[in-house]
C-alpha cells in the first residue's frame, strides 16, 4: 500500500530529538521525518506534517494536536504519547490508557493506518528506573493490546535488544540518537511493509569507558540534563514550553 498523507502526533520522540537535521541549524529530524522521507519516494504527491512538542503530557497532545490531524484528513497516522506521563508521581496507567484507546478508536474512526509504539526500554537507563518500570510495563502491554483490537500497526521496540547499547542514545540518556532514530524509522518501515534502506538497522560499536571517564561522564550529565529536569518538574516548567510545531502543515517532505 502507498500513502499519500502522514500525519505524526507526539512529545519529544516524534519530534526528533537528539537528531540535528543537516538541513537546519536548532531543528531536529528524526524517525519520524526518515520514514516520510522513504514514503515520499513511493507515491506523487506526498505530504507530510509533525505536530510533535517535545515535553508534552498525554492529556496536551490530545488537546492540541488530535482533531488539526483529524482535520488534516491523513490517510496515515503515527501516535506516540504517555512516555512522559510515566515519569511523574501521579501517574494512573490504567486511566491514562483508557484515555490513549479513546484516542486510538477516534484516529482510526476515518479508516486511517494508525501506528502505535511499545516504547524502547529505558528503565535501567534512568535514576529511579525501577520505580517506574510497572507503568511502563503497563503501558506497552496496553498498546499492544489495544493494537490488535483497533487494528493498529503495532511497532515494537521494548523486544528489540539493540536499544540496551549506549550507542542509541544522546548524551542526555533520556532521547535517542542518530542511530537510535534510524532503527526506529526501520521498525516503522517494517511494520507498514516497506523495504528499509541500508544501514537503517546498524547497531555501531561502543566501548565502555574506564570507570573514571564514566564517572566524570555522570558528574557532567547530572548537572547538564538531569539538574534542569529536575528543576522543570518542581516549577512545573516543560522543556517544550512556548514551542510550536516544526511542521504543522501538510507538504511536501523537502519543503
């Protein structure tokens, strides 16, 4: 099958973080932008929109970016949210994923492709990993679930192992990197059916370093990301605040 509009919803992952765009100096390219790039190639007339903030809490993805993609009239969707609502205290997985099957049902309610997401597994990843790991848990066997029942593609990435490699990830451990993006795109590719270019699925070597360099490298991100973080959740700041969408039209790939 070939699509004409696809139309991405998210925080921070589908926006692209940590993968600078070659083509713009502050702007973020990413998985999602990789996959429209080899769906453009398939059919005249592709058209494209990112309505993705990073930052973004379930409730305000819905809010701002659900019924501008309905509108849109997309016969492709990608929806990916919730991965910043398991971070937070009050978290009621069972509540939220109610919510996200509403969303789904709503999404799917035109007959579009909808693309759901077992997210990647960054419990060990994380301080207070464990304390978070039954939401996610949670979550990802909701979506799965609820792919099946409101005919999603379903794509996997908590089984695929690859992610345990540092390699995926930016310095700041949180999002993923270059090479992280890149085997995203290739699950998304797979999970529509569509050959996946080369290199897309690369894993590239990464060596531990001493337990010095490993300790100045906690020291550095702890005051460089994890401090501001912190900081954002005690005044209720979002990283995304005052953002807008990097491409919150339909159009061409390249434009």
């Amino acid at each position: 099958m070939a699509w004409q509009r696809y139309v991405a919803l998210g925080d921070s992952f589908t926006e692209g973080l940590d993968d600078p765009d070659p083509r713009a100096d502050g702007v973020f390219r990413g998985w999602a932008d990789l996959t429209a790039s080899v769906l453009a190639a398939q059919v005249d007339h592709f058209e494209y929109a990112n309505l993705a903030i990073r930052g973004r809490l379930y409730d305000a993805i819905v809010a701002e970016q659900l019924e501008p993609a309905l509108a849109m009239k997309p016969d492709l969707i990608s929806f990916a949210a919730g991965g910043n609502d398991v971070l937070r205290k009050n978290c009621d997985p069972p509540t939220l994923m109610a919510r996200f099957e509403e969303s789904v049902r709503r999404l799917r309610g035109d007959g579009a492709d909808v693309l759901v997401f077992r997210f990647a597994n960054l419990v060990d990843r994380l301080p207070g990993g464990k304390l978070i790991a039954p939401r996610v848990t949670y979550l990802n066997d909701a979506v799965g679930r609820i792919a099946v029942e409101q005919g999603c593609r379903l794509v996997d990435l908590w089984d695929d192992d690859a992610y345990a490699s540092p390699a995926m990830w930016s310095v700041d451990r949180l999002h993923m990197s270059a090479y992280g993006h890149h085997r995203v795109a290739a699950h998304v590719l797979t999970a529509l059916g569509v050959p996946v270019p080369e290199g897309w699925w690369d894993v590239p070597d990464w060596h531990r370093p001493s337990w010095a360099r490993a300790r100045v490298n906690d020291i550095h991100w702890a005051g460089t990301h994890l401090a501001p973080w912190i900081k954002r959740r005690l005044t209720g700041r979002s990283s995304g605040d005052h953002l807008e969408a990097k491409r919150p039209v339909p159009g061409p790939v390249n434009s």
